[in-house]
C-alpha cells in the first residue's frame, strides 16, 4: 500500500486506459512509457542559439517562413 493524494488518485483515474484497469497496470504502462532523453551538448548549444535567435530577432510569422520555404495554403 502507498499513500497519494486525493488529487493524485483523481489524476491516475483520469488516465486509466480500462475501467478495471489497476493502479500497478496504470503505473507500469506508465513508467515503460516514459522514457527520459537527455540532450547532447550539440543540442543544447542549438536549442540556445535558436533562443538568442528569437531574444535579438523576435518570432518570425509563419507566412515569412511559409513563403520563404516555398508553402502555399
């Protein structure tokens, strides 16, 4: 037995996939599910030019890069 909150188990409920689908099914589909990814140095160096990007230049709209790519709606 483990103690969870009442907003917890309200959550768990809302996630379950089946009616009589138990707590420990829920939680072991959840847990082979979920899978944490850890980001390259790389990626991150990209993910933070694409930030100082957006800081210096603002958000580009979607028609600019739409047309800029060659789509068309």
């Amino acid at each position: 037995m483990i103690q969870i909150g009442v907003g917890t188990l309200g959550r768990l409920r809302v996630l379950k996939r089946y009616d009589r689908e138990s707590y420990d099914e829920l939680l072991n589909y959840s847990m082979n599910h979920f899978s944490e990814e850890v980001l390259s140095e790389v990626e991150i160096a990209e993910i933070q030019e694409a930030l100082d990007s957006i800081r210096k230049e603002g958000i580009v709209p979607i028609e600019n890069v739409m047309k800029e790519v060659g789509i068309s709606l």
